[in-house]
C-alpha cells in the first residue's frame, strides 16, 4: 500500500510538482504517477476492489480513556487493528482518515502541545486528515511540530499565504491497484474562531471555491475522490451564522464520492433525507447523508466512536455497501444511571498504552490540585450552553467582572468547553472548561456603542458559539430583534458610559462578534481566564450552584 503524495510541512508552498501535475493532459499525469510510484497505468479490466473507510474527528486531545473507560487512543487502535484483519482476510484494503481539530480540550493534551495525540495517531496509522480550525489555536510553530509528530499529511487545500497555498492540499494512496485521492478542506470561519496572531496573513479562502477546482482534475487521476473537510455537517444545509458546511459543499460541487467531515462534533445519522437523528444512541443503526451524489459521514467527537464505510469500487463507479459507527468502549446509561455496555468492550492497546503513559502522568502531576467544591454540576454541556443561558456561562462572566470591576461581562459560549463537577474541583477541571489560555479584557464604551454590540448578541444563532451568556446585564429580546437593556437593573443611558468585560478572543472578533480590541476604551488586563476563574471559585467556595443562577435574558411575546 502506498501513498503517492507526501506531506508538506506548515509554512512551505504547494510543491511545484502538484501544481503543474494538475495541468498535464490526462496520459502524461497517469505516466508521472506510475512511474514515481513504481506502478503500471490502470487497466481496463481490474477486479474490484474491497475498500473500507475508517474514520473519526474532534478529537480534542482525548489521548487517554476518561473516568469510566470510554474511548482513548489505545482502545481505538484495538477496534482499528480488528477491521483492518478483517478487511485484510476478505482480500480488502483499508483507508484511515481524520475530519480535524486533534487540538484543544483536555488539559494533559493542551499543556504538552497535544504531542501524545498526534505521536499516538501516528501509531494508529492515520493515513491523513483535514486541518481544523482549533489547530490554530496556537502558532504556527507548533503546527509544524505536530505535523512532524504526525508522520501523515495535514491537509488543506483552501489556506493560503501570499497567494499561495500554505498546506498540502490533497494526497493520493494507493490501494490494490487503484487511486483513492483525498483533499483536505478547513472551514472559513477559521479566522474568527481562533486568536488573530495565529493566522496572520493567511487567508481563508471558500472551500465550495477550491473544490469546483480540484475536483475535476483529481478524477482525472484517480478512482474515488474523497474529501476530508473540517466544516461541520448542519441538516438540509441549514448553517444559520456558521460558513457553509459538508451538504453545501456536496450540492455545489459535483463529483465527490465521500465526505468525511467534522467541526459540528455530531453523528451524521439520517432518519430520511434531510432528517438527521439527533437522538442517535450508541450501538444504533447509522445511515450516512446522502447530497447530489455524495455520502457524507462524521462520527461524533473524542473518539467516542470509528466509523466504518465499506465500498466496492469498480468499472468506474464507487458503491457504499454498509456503513455503520463502532463504539469505542462507550457505555449506555438507564434513567438512574446504570451503565452498560453499547458493544463489546474491547482491550486496549499495550504499545500505544504504553507510549502515552508518560504524557499522562506529567499531566497528571500537574493537574490534580483541588482549588474548590460544588454543592452540584455546573452544565457546560455543547448542546445547551450554545441554546440557553446556563449557571456555569453566569459564573464565568460574574468572574470577569468581578476581576476588572466592570458594569457587565459576557462570554461566549464556544469558550465554554466542559462541565464543573459537583464536588471536588480540581484545576484540572477548569482548564477543561476553558482551555484556550485567553486574557480578559475590558472595554470602556459609550451606552449608543454598548447597545449596539449587544444587538450583535441578541441575534446570534441559538447553537452558535457566539451565543452569549452574560452577567450585570438583562436583554429583552423579540426574535432577535434587542428591544430593552438594562445594565445594573437600570435601563441602558445611551449617553452613558459603560465598561463591559470579555475575553480576548470576542474582542478581536471572535465567534464574529465586531472587534473591540482597537477601541480606545480597550484594555488588554493580561489576567488568564482559568486563573480568574481559580481566584473566583476559592473565594466563595464550598460553592452553591443556586447562587449563579443566570438573569434571564427575557424573550418578549
């Protein structure tokens, strides 16, 4: 099994060879591909071939199982190495790919530059994957050293640098006399979702764009086109205020066979066309999307889960025969919490287990201190702190104002991550729920600038990071329409002035917001928000959740 295209470190533009490859006739690029690749061109008549897809995305650092068991990389290579013995002993082959975001979410993984996640991947014989937005959320430095780490190619054929494309933008693998092609697509809300400095000078181009370009060429080339994109699947094409994700894509560009996607962290499971079953329990049936051609998977996050997606590929059509999602090691839970297992648990790994020991326990030694307790969890679940105001979203923001003594504070809520737990608390916890590393910010406005940033707020998306949770303040709003404010239980004085606290991140305009960081009312206070966070909670510990209950945000009839 080969892999006819190399990975490109960060930094270095599209080798030359794949851009004039591209416009070579049809002969002369199969005879540059047979002969770097040691092949004979395609013949006409080629058995079929058996060909599996395995797939996972948003892994988010989740190198290590958690507390009950579930998922981690070791176990996920025990369920890999299975079907791929079994793929090999129906004479099959196998393609192993990742939909982004290894990067972000769990404090061992962040603090080492998420080293055991990408060296761990690498020994699970990841083929390539799609480049993530949160694989911005530190320099580009650190990029290429995780890309080293890797071993793989790091795809992304829609960023580029001085007009050029900073990323491979597609690799071609071999597999039993066949070309598969996969080309790498990054979502272009990329730049609002991630600190400025990062992607300084990059530009976020739109993938439908790229892809109407690529494709045409790559199926001159090879037998199935895939593309493993970074953009989110939202059912029937409905984003809302994110960029277009993986069903605009397919129903823009023809001639894409697979879309193995991530970013919106659910299992793409339909009920009917256009229907997504957003109740789908592990161990279910799974049927992937199906747009203008294209089947289009996502398996969830964390590793919860490896997709599976079996083809045949043949005198020039590509057939999905089954699909389904493996789950890795998870448990189901009854009403009263009982667990039991959603398939069969499965063992993990010694080699990689033993690999990511290490990088475990240097988290471990660094994590483990208790800063307070709850008397109950504080939700920062995704699905609810992107929809409704939240006790935990009220405390973070109570915490920024608290710190900078501003009238108001609000935070995002894609900055909220995780749950605090009720009882100990360690500082480990609440870098899972705010592991980015971002500074709080005040901003000093004039009550007319206020109320306009908070219009901003008060229409965005309900499941949008951009979602604002907030403290000081009260909205009324009707159908996204901001209708009365009041700052301090007082209405809002447009000729007043206002000082509102936010991370760093919404300030530079992040999750869309406008940016505020070059107002002249605009203070950069350097405090880190898990420390304020730690200062805020020690203070008022042993804590009650039923004190930070959020204002409502009324929404009027």
């Amino acid at each position: 099994m080969k892999r006819l295209s190399a990975a490109q470190p960060p930094g270095s533009p599209t080798p030359a060879v794949d851009r004039w490859r591209l416009r070579l006739p049809l002969l002369g690029a199969l005879l540059l591909l047979a002969g770097c690749a040691g092949l004979t061109p395609p013949q006409a008549e080629r058995p079929p071939l058996q060909l599996t897809i395995l797939h996972t995305n948003d892994h988010h650092g989740r190198f290590w199982p958690n507390a009950d068991g579930e998922y981690g990389l070791a176990a996920r290579k025990t369920v890999i190495e299975r079907v791929r013995a079994e793929v090999k002993a129906g004479g099959g082959h196998v393609l192993l790919l990742d939909g982004g975001d290894v990067n972000t979410g769990v404090p061992e993984s962040d603090l080492q530059d998420a080293e055991p996640d990408f060296k761990g991947m690498r020994l699970l014989g990841y083929d390539a994957m799609a480049l993530g937005n949160h694989e911005f959320d530190k320099p580009l430095d650190v990029l290429a050293r995780q890309q080293a780490w890797a071993g793989f190619p790091l795809l992304s054929a829609n960023i580029y640098k001085n007009g050029q494309r900073l990323f491979q933008p597609y690799a071609v693998f071999e597999r039993g006399g066949y070309r598969i092609a996969v080309m790498g697509m990054t979502t272009d809300d990329t730049k609002k979702l991630v600190l400025p400095a990062n992607v300084a000078g990059l530009e976020f181009r739109k993938p439908a764009d790229e892809a109407a370009r690529l494709v045409p060429a790559l199926r001159r080339q090879a037998d199935m086109v895939i593309a493993a994109t970074h953009m989110g699947h939202y059912t029937d094409g409905r984003s809302g205020v994110n960029a277009p994700g993986d069903v605009e894509l397919a129903r823009a560009v023809a001639g894409i066979d697979l879309i193995v996607g991530g970013h919106s962290q659910n299992p793409v499971c339909m009920l009917a066309a256009n229907v997504r079953n957003d109740a789908y329990r592990p161990g279910g049936p799974c049927a992937p999307d199906r747009q203008n051609g294209t089947w289009i998977v996502q398996a969830h996050e964390w590793g919860k889960y490896v997709g599976r997606a079996d083809f045949e590929i043949h005198a020039g059509q590509v057939k999905l025969l089954q699909y389904r999602l493996i789950p890795v090691n998870l448990w189901l839970r009854g009403p009263g919490n009982e667990k039991t297992p959603a398939a069969e648990r499965v063992a993990e790994d010694a080699a990689v287990r033993a690999l990511l020991q290490p990088f475990h326990e240097r988290g471990q030694e660094k994590l483990n201190v208790v800063v307070a307790r709850s008397d109950a969890v504080l939700d920062g679940d995704r699905q609810r702190v992107r929809r409704q105001p939240t006790a935990l979203g009220a405390l973070l923001a109570q915490a920024m104002m608290e710190r900078t003594g501003a009238d108001l504070a609000l935070m995002n809520a894609g900055g909220i991550r995780d749950s605090l737990p009720a009882g100990d608390i360690t500082y480990r916890d609440l870098l899972k729920v705010q592991p980015f590393g971002n500074t709080v910010c005040v901003v000093t406005l004039s009550g007319a600038e206020l109320l306009d940033y908070l219009r901003f707020a008060a229409r965005a998306t309900p499941g949008a990071g951009a979602y604002p949770h907030t403290a000081g303040v009260q909205l009324t709003v009707r159908e996204g329409v901001l209708l009365e404010v009041k700052v301090g239980g007082r209405p809002l004085d447009p000729a007043g002035r206002y000082r509102l606290a936010l991370n760093n991140f919404v300030a530079a305009g992040g999750d869309g917001y406008p940016p505020l960081d070059k107002h002249p009312g605009y203070v950069n206070s350097g405090f880190v928000d898990a420390e304020v966070l730690r200062t805020f909670l020690a203070a008022r510990s042993p804590l009650r959740v039923a004190d930070f209950t959020p204002v409502a945000n009324t929404t009027s009839p």
